[in-house]
C-alpha cells in the first residue's frame, strides 16, 4: 500500500495545531504497519531550520495561476527519528516565511494561491517523480484541492489513474473560503462555481471542493462525524456531508504516549503508575508550590489547559469562577489566545492568589506540571472534534469534566453507580453549554472527591489503564487505505 500523506504542517518542522502533531505521530505508526508511507509538506522557513540531511528528487515543474508562472521544486528529508520520507515542496516566494498561515494575526493575502500550488504540486509532484501512489491521504482545507484536481483538471492524466483520494477533517470551522474570481487561480472551470460543487454563499470554499470529491472523508471522533452532518455543528456544510454519509467514517486520534507518560515524563517532580500514586502527590504538592497556592493535598484542583477561544468554553469557566472559588477548590489555568478571555481570567485569578492561578503562556512543561498535579481537568468544549487533553488526563489519573461532545463523548463514561460498578465510568460529562451545567457536574466531581475516595480512586485506576496509543487509529486508517484503493474511483 503506497500512501502519500499530505499535510500544510507536520511536527518537528512546523506546527500550529493538532495537524501536525498528527502527522508527525500518525505516519511513523503507519509505516510500522507496513504502510509504504512518506510525508508531503510546503518547505516553510521555519523547516529549513529544522531540516537535515537534504536531497534533491530532481523534480521541477511550472503551474500557470492566472497571469502568473509558480516554480516548484521538491526536496526530501526524513522525520527524524523515523524512515519516513518527507517531500518538501520549495517555492520560495510563496513558502519563505515565517508564519505559516497569518502575519500578526492576519491571514496571508495570497493564500488561496499559496494552497492552489500546494495543492496541484502534489500531483505535479507524483507525475514528475513516476510515484505509484495507491491514495493520498490530504488534510483539511489547505489540501483539499487534490481530490477536486484528481477528478477534473487532472482526470486523464494516466500516471494518477490508479490513485484514490481520502480527506481527513481536523475541524470543520475552518474552510478555506475565499473570493470567487480566485476561481481564475485554481485553473478550474467557471462550471465548478456552482453550490454543488465549491461555491459557498458567493465564495470559493476549498475544504467543500475536498467533501465533494474525494473517494473517502474522515473526521477524527465518531461522534464528530455524526454532529458535523447536523445544522448545530455542520458550519453550513452540513448538507453536502449528509450527502457523503456513507462514505464519511471517525477514527480517534491517538496519544503519543512516549511523550504523555506519568512513568517516564521528565517535567514531572516525580513518576508515578496505576500501580503506585506516590508521585502524584508530589507532583501536587509541586504544582501547589509552583503557583503560590495553598499547599494542601486534601484541597481539589482543578486543572484546564487550552486555546482562550470561545470554542473551548472558557467564557463558562469565568462565569463560575466566584463560585468555584467558594467551594473551596483550587483553580489552575493554562492558556493564551483572544486577549479578551486572557485579560479577564487573570484578573479573576488576581483576586484569588492562594487558590487560583491563571498562566498566560504557551508552556509545554508546565502543562505536563498540571496533568500530573491535579485532580480534575476541565474541558467545557462547546465543540471538539477529537481533544488530546482528556486523554492526556486519563494516563495521569486526572479525572477529566468534559462536556459531551466530540471526541470527548467518545472517551470519557460518566461516573453513576451503574458504570462505576461495572467499572466503565472514568469522568465527568455534562450536556448543556451553560454555566450551571458545568458548575453542578463540577460540584458531583468534588462532592465524590472529598466523600467517596474509593470511587474516586476506582475512576483514576480505570482511566490509567485505558489505551488510546496511535496503533489503533492506524489501524483503523489502514483498512480504510485498502478499501478504498480497491473501490472504482467515485463519480462526482
Ligand atoms: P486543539 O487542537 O483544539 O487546540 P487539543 O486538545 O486537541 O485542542 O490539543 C491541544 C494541545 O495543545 C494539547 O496537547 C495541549 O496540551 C496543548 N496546549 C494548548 N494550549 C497550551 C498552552 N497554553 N501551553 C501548553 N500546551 C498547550
């Protein structure tokens, strides 16, 4: 099985969300499988200081984008650490920056054109290079074009004749919409501007081209594959993912536990296991001492770690903040991004010093401090596609509160006496995105914190020995690469 896996990020080289770390994690787990697998991934400045050991492919091609000649040229390297190959795809003045995405927050002007290159330079790409590529496997909306260009623009081409294409979605808020006279960029025909095809209420809209055309689409929880098929979640695409239903699956991202390991982690005070909690009081204590709170093993902390954007439900968070405080409990957040939600929770955690911390910084260290330190994790989300968090919190035997959506419904059983006493339950989840919601379900975390320490404790056990390791998710991705390579190419 030839797979080319494509993805506009890819950790170590460049990263600014979970698709990188995905395809870092994922693609080295399918190649042990026994997957012929290599990475695919624009040559950002950030990869050039990253990158080692530099080849040439050789391969050169031209693609004519409007008024403009694009140059590409492709390069290869390994993921370090791994034989997986990764092509990287040079165009200077279209890659050479610093930035992936956005300069100061605001998107690049010439992005459509950036990811129509990308997009078409991988078929460029496997043409040039005589690739026997059986799928590609491309990534949200900045390559969602090749499943459109496979079946259009590049439909007789015979070296691709063979290749099916599957489209994963890491979060459907994000599109790729764009002016409709881009249209003269991507080289399509005007009859592709059509609301069955890329049109999006009078814009281009790459990720629906990608749900329309590919042979197969994913998304990365179960339940997120039913919700973004709803008009609550579907972000306006719910009808064309209606149409795709039987060919739209959910594989749950993995966890990389050589990273996420209580046993082993090495920005802990201490290591712990399942089998001896020792160090997690240590790593309590550490965390208590480390924020200037009150150092007492027997008060509650709760622990969030995330993106300050209202998706995650951080404005929930604030609402309930008095009143957490009033219980009694401690509160330590992590987080950074809208500067509204970072001014308001640090002023909240201000009038709370000895039981609040609110840390605004992206801080890998500290937030393996406060899975290994607390008791609880919050994940509010109003959405959540697959969250990595709650299952961090799971190894760490930090009780996750999790509202039930998404990936999050779909890894964390809420505590009642029935599936505490069959041993399934592992949280908390609530179901309304409102701030009582989450402040009663918070109230029944601590009320069985403080009163019932062997249910607690039976909630931690099971939670630690749960397994959400990257082989699964491959697995999963395996079998789909072998049914869909066997199926007719999908007509549109
Ligand atoms: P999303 O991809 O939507 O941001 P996930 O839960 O899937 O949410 O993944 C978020 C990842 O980013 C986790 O590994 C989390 O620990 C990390 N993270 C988010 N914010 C911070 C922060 N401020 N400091 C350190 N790590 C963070």
């Amino acid at each position: 099985m030839k797979v080319l896996y494509v993805s506009s990020e890819v950790v170590p080289f460049a990263k600014t969300g979970g698709l990188a770390d995905v395809a870092g994690s994922l693609v080295p787990e399918l190649q042990a499988q026994g997957a012929d697998v290599s990475l695919f991934m624009p040559f950002y400045s950030a990869a050039r200081r990253t990158v080692h050991n530099l080849e040439d492919t050789g391969a050169r091609f031209q693609v004519t984008m409007g008024n403009d000649v694009v140059n590409g040229a492709v390069y290869k390297t390994r993921l370090p650490e791994t034989k997986v190959p990764v092509f990287l795809l040079d165009a200077p003045e279209l890659y050479g920056r610093e930035e992936l995405y956005t300069s100061d927050g605001v998107p690049y002007p010439d992005n459509a054109m950036r990811f129509i290159f990308f997009s078409r330079a991988v078929l460029e790409f496997i043409i040039a290079n005589g690739l026997n590529v059986d799928v590609v496997h491309v990534n949200d909306w900045q390559s969602a074009l090749v499943p459109v260009y496979l079946k259009t623009l590049y439909a007789d081409r015979a070296e691709l004749s063979g290749v099916r294409s599957i489209l994963t979605i890491h979060n459907l808020s994000y599109q790729g919409l764009f002016w409709h006279f881009d249209m003269d960029l991507t080289g399509l025909d005007w009859s592709l501007f059509h609301w069955k095809r890329l049109e999006f209420y009078g814009k281009i809209n790459f990720l629906k081209g990608g749900i329309v055309y590919a042979d197969a689409v994913t998304t990365v929880s179960k339940r997120y594959a039913r919700e973004i098929q709803t008009e609550e979640l579907g972000c306006g695409l719910e009808g064309v993912l209606l149409e795709r239903a039987d060919d739209l699956t959910g594989i749950l991202n993995g966890v990389d536990y050589t990273e996420w390991n209580p046993g082993t982690d090495k920005f802990t005070a201490a290591n712990y296991s399942a089998g001896d909690l020792g160090g997690k009081v240590i790593c309590k204590a550490d965390l208590q001492r480390r924020l200037g709170l009150d150092e007492d093993a027997n008060i509650p902390i709760l622990g969030m770690i995330t993106r300050l954007v209202e998706q995650k439900g951080v404005d929930l968070v604030a609402d309930i903040f008095p009143k957490l405080m009033a219980m009694g409990v401690q509160l330590v957040i992590l987080g950074s991004g809208e500067e509204n939600y970072e001014l308001q929770l640090r002023e909240l955690a201000e009038e709370y010093p000895k039981q609040a911390a609110a840390v605004i910084a992206y801080d890998n260290a500290l937030a393996h401090q406060i899975e290994a330190g607390a008791d609880f994790f919050l994940m509010p989300s109003r959405f959540e596609p697959c969250g990595l968090n709650q299952m961090y919190s799971l190894k760490y035997g930090t009780i996750p509160i999790v509202r039930s959506t998404g990936g999050l419904a779909d890894t964390v059983v809420h505590a009642t006496p029935a599936s505490l006493h069959r041993g399934r339950a592992n949280g908390f989840v609530f179901n309304k995105a409102t701030p009582n919601a989450l402040l009663g379900c918070i109230k029944n975390a601590v009320q069985m914190f403080r009163e019932n320490r062997t249910a607690y404790n039976g909630l931690q056990a099971g939670g630690m020995k749960q397994d959400f390791s990257w082989s699964r998710s491959a697995e999963s991705y395996m079998s789909l690469y072998r049914k869909t390579s066997r199926q007719e190419l999908k007509p549109v």
